[in-house]
C-alpha cells in the first residue's frame, strides 16, 4: 500500500470569528491510500482547541508510514491511534479504499439503502448583529436553518440572536456558545433565546464544567460539542445534554462516528453531526452520519473560496453529495 500525505491550504472567504478564536485561514490534511489499481482519499483539520493541526497530524502519520504501507485496516487503526485528525483522515481513506474494492459506494457499506438530501444550518460567524443580518438576507438567503456562533459577550450575543431573527422569521435558529459562558450567566441569556425561537444551544460551558449544569432547567435542548470528543465521554454527561454533536475530527473517523450514533441512541439522546471547517472531501463521510442525525452542520465548504470539485452542492436549504465526491474511490 503506497501512503501520500499532504497539507492544504483552503482559502476562507473571511475571517470567521467564534468565542475565543478568529480564523483566517482552513489548512487541511490530505491522506491517499493506493494499492492495486485503487485509491482511496480523506481530509482532516483537527481539533483546533486541543493543538491537533494538520502539521503535527501529517507527522504523526509519517511515523507510522512502515505500518501503513504494511497494510492496514479500520478495525486495527481504531486501537493504533488515538481519536483526533490523524485517524479521522486515514480512516476515510480506508473507507474510500474499502469502496473501490468493494465496487459499492461508502454509504452501503456503513449499512444504508440509500441516502437523501440533508436539511443543513448555514453558520454565522460571531460578527457585529449588523453583518450578521445582513449575511442571513443576502448570502444566506437560501438558508431553512441558521446557526449563530455567539461570543460569551452577552449583551452583545443578545442583540446577534434578535437582530438575526428580525431578518428572518422564517428558519430554525440554533446558537453556539463554544464553550464562552459560565452557568450564572445563562439564567440570562435563556429567556431571550426563547422568546425568538431558538431551538438549539450548544455547548454553553468550558469543557469540564459540565457538571455546572446538574439540576438546570432546560427549556430548549442543550447539545454537547467540545464536551464530547467519542463513544467513551457520552455516557457521563447523558443526564445534563440532550444532543450530541458528532465531528469526525474529534471521533477520529467515521468508524468512531457511526459507534457515537448508536451509543447516543441507546441512551435515548439526540444525534447532530458537525464539522471542524473543511471541503466536501470532509463534508462527504459525514453526510453518512447525517443520514442517521435530528440536526446536521455540514455547511464547511460555504466559509471557503475555493471547494474540491467534484463538490457538494448546496439547494433551498438542503446539501447534496453525490458518490463521485468521496466513497467510490478513485483510479490510482
């Protein structure tokens, strides 16, 4: 098996700001498997919050190049590696691999039918309520679901939550705290984000507050984010969320990330499926989870100048993602 690795460097259309980070550039890690006449190929930005770059995933897979090239598959990389972008991107490049072997698309291999379009939110970033407005009529108008990053600034995030909804009345509205509040801060915020509809807050507090949150009242879904990184975190923290947010980033692969659907099913959550930024070749192996989610954030290539192409395709709402993106395989 013949390993390439490779850094991208993906344009951003702007700054995109959330609580505590501004990004200005998508830089990504390109990992090709080939072997016999097929190639397989996945792409991974990390966990930006956790030092997981695309550099130090690139070197963490080079040392492991005699391994792979040995030979290598899903089941034996889950115990190898430990989750974050490196494994994420090699195991989509083994399943993009295991599907040009297997002549059947990624999506029947995982167990599926057949997939359908996916009502997608579209993400602002956490800019004054003005640009925020003015991106949700305009750039975003083809959009039946938004979700807003909010900063921890809570005047400031109250104003982005009203000025968005004024503009649009129409769309289901989710908001994204990234971790920017602590727990007396929300008996504030709450009462606003129901009195303009939101139906989703996500990840309110630090990663290791979540504690803060036993006896809360929750009169609108609370979804885990930076909380919950795999299968083995869900458990502990079922009883102060109600939504787990799956990125394939942080589980290290789609593998991990169809185990965390099943996990958070048992114990009676529901399922969102997001992205850490990233083209379609990253948006694609989520769709596959997002076939099984209540709440799908696959809107990374929107952010971007330039996508890969073939990409995903975004219509009234909805992303579509065809095989010839990612989960066929190409010819090596």
């Amino acid at each position: 098996m013949k390993l390439t690795l490779q850094i991208d460097k993906l344009r951003m259309l702007a700054p995109f700001r959330i609580s505590g980070y501004v990004f200005e550039h998508a830089p990504v890690l390109r990992v090709e498997l080939e072997h016999q006449g097929h190639r397989g190929r996945g792409e991974a930005s990390g966990v930006y919050y956790f030092d997981d770059t695309p550099e130090g995933m690139l070197e963490t897979l080079e040392g492991m190049r005699g391994v792979i090239e040995a030979g290598i598959d899903r089941a034996s990389l889950q115990h190898l590696l430990p989750r974050g972008g490196a494994r994420n991107a090699l195991d989509c490049a083994l399943w993009d691999l295991e599907a040009a072997r297997a002549g059947k698309p990624a999506w029947a291999l995982a167990g599926l039918s057949q997939v359908r379009p996916l009502l997608t939110t579209w993400t602002l970033g956490a800019d004054d309520p003005g640009t925020m407005q003015s991106i949700a009529v305009a750039r975003y108008a083809p959009a039946k679901a938004l979700k807003l990053k909010l900063s921890g600034e809570l005047d400031v995030d109250i104003e982005r939550v009203r000025a968005v909804r004024k503009v649009r009345p129409d769309v289901w509205i989710g908001v994204d705290a990234n971790q920017g509040y602590t727990i007396d801060v929300l008996d504030a915020l709450i009462p606003v984000l129901m009195d303009n509809g939101v139906s989703l807050l996500e990840q309110p507090l630090r990663r290791g507050r979540e504690r803060d949150l036993d006896g809360f009242a929750r009169p609108l879904p609370f979804a885990a984010d930076e909380s919950v990184q795999d299968t083995s975190e869900i458990e502990a923290l079922a009883d102060v969320f109600d939504v787990i947010n799956i990125k394939l980033d942080k589980s290290g692969g789609l593998t991990e990330g169809l185990a965390m659907v099943d996990k958070a099913r048992t114990l009676g959550m529901q399922v969102m499926v997001g992205n850490m930024m990233g083209s379609s070749w990253a948006m694609a192996p989520a769709f596959i989870v997002g076939q099984h989610c209540d709440v799908v954030d696959l809107d990374g290539p929107l952010v971007l100048r330039d996508d890969r192409v073939p990409g995903v395709h975004y219509d009234d709402g909805l992303i579509h993602c065809d095989d010839s993106i990612w989960g066929t395989g190409v010819p090596a």
